[in-house]
C-alpha cells in the first residue's frame, strides 16, 4: 500500500500538475493510435477531478470574500476610530498578508480549471471523432 505524507493537507500544486500531466500523457498516446478504448472512461475520471477542484474553488471563493469583508471592517476601525490604538492596523496587515495568499491560491485554482476545460474539450473531440 502506497504511504501517504499528507498529514495536514495534500499539496494541492503537485496534485494538479501530476493529475494534468497525466491526461497531456493520454492525449498524447491517443494521438498515436488509430482507436481509442477508455476515452469515455477517461473523460469521466477527468470530469470528477474538475468538480472536485470546482468545489475547491467555490469554497476559497467563499472564505476570501469573508475575509475581504473582516478586512473592510478593520480598516474601518483603523481609519474612523483610532482611539482603539495599535492593534486594529496590526489585524489589518495581517489580514492583508492572507488575503494575498488566499489571491494567489484561488489564480492558480481559476487558472487550473480554465486549462482542464481544454482538456475536456480535447477528450470530447476524441470521443465525438470515433463515433462517427
């Protein structure tokens, strides 16, 4: 059995690139051959990876916007109400920092998917071409 070293989370770059390397391998053969047994298998594999990668990134979606709306408040407080002191602008920082993260991760997630609906495409091109 193969060991796992995702105790706190996979590496969700690695987990793409391996997968889309994967299907560009694919392709690849297909290309090779005059036939193509498992295409359809294949494009369902791929379509099941795209829903999960979708819901990643719904999900991010979702907690960066909560994020940007804390972050709006604390700049409130930071801006209307300096009295509070020194942490209001600290929070506002640190909330900056995530927020540049979480920007990030959701470009490469965005980014990911776009490339994987080309592939779709190209695995149904395939399956549309053989039927004929």
């Amino acid at each position: 059995m193969k060991e796992h070293n995702d105790r706190y989370g996979i590496n969700m770059k690695k987990y793409c690139r391996e997968h889309e390397a994967a299907m560009r391998r694919a392709l690849d053969e297909m290309e090779h051959r005059s036939s193509h047994p498992g295409t359809a298998d294949l494009l369902e594999y791929h379509l099941e990876k795209m829903r999960w990668i979708q819901h990643e990134r719904l999900i991010h979606l979702i907690v960066t916007v909560m994020v940007v709306f804390i972050e709006l408040f604390v700049v409130y407080l930071t801006v209307l109400h300096p009295e509070l002191g020194i942490l209001p602008p600290i929070i506002m920082l640190g909330l900056a920092v995530l927020l540049g993260f979480y920007f990030y991760h959701y470009f490469f997630l965005e980014n990911t998917i776009q490339r994987w609906y080309k592939i779709a495409d190209e695995l149904y091109d395939t399956l549309r071409q053989f039927k004929h």
